[in-house]
C-alpha cells in the first residue's frame, strides 16, 4: 500500500526522500524498514528554515496533534524547552480536570442550595 512516499506510523508522517534531496541527511537511519524516510513535521520546519535540522533540534506540535504538521503548528526547541513544555501541558490537563470536577461539584451545590 505504497503512497507515494508518505506513511502514517502511529502518531507521526514519514516522508521518503530521494538521495538528491537537499535534506536527505536527515533521514532515519536505524536498521529498520523506515530506511530513507523522515518525520514529516522536521521536513516541514527545516523547509521553512531552508537547512537541515541538527539531529538534537526538536519540533513540538503546538496543539499536541502529531500529525498536523503545518508550520504554524510547529515550534523549533531545544531539548530543555521541550521537557519544559511538556510538564507544564500536564500540569495544565490536571488544572482543567480539577476545574472540570470542581464546576460539577458547583452546579450540584447550587441545584441543592435552590431546593
């Protein structure tokens, strides 16, 4: 089911690349069967910067979709800045389920307290 060089592994795109592209250093090149393809979403940011990405530059998706790879929904971060991001969304789905718990809680007081 070959489509024309772009697969769906999981959460991310892969694109193949040719050995001519100018960004065909950045394919993967682990034993696997993913040999001359690259995440879609580095593709896309090292387009936009007209060079290859550094193996240690990370592209986060802004809206946490993995394979909504629009430039608008890419971010070029360091390591750190990703591990920071990242806790910091977690610590946001926990603010907003206590929200979500503690709006419900509310409204049950309130239907209570109109009885």
């Amino acid at each position: 089911m070959w489509a024309g060089g772009r697969i769906h592994n999981r959460q991310y795109i892969m694109i193949r690349l040719h050995s001519d592209s100018p960004f065909y250093p950045m394919v993967i090149t682990t034993n696997n069967s993913y040999g001359g393809y690259v995440l879609e979403h580095r593709l896309v940011m090292a387009g936009s910067l007209n060079r290859c990405l550094k193996p240690w530059e990370i592209v986060h998706h802004k809206n946490g979709i993995k394979d909504d790879n629009r430039l608008e929904n890419l971010q070029l971060v360091s390591d750190d800045e990703h591990k920071q991001i990242t806790l910091l969304e977690k610590h946001i789905e926990k603010l907003e389920l206590i929200i979500a718990k503690l709006e419900i809680e509310n409204k049950s007081l309130l239907e209570n307290h109109a009885i």
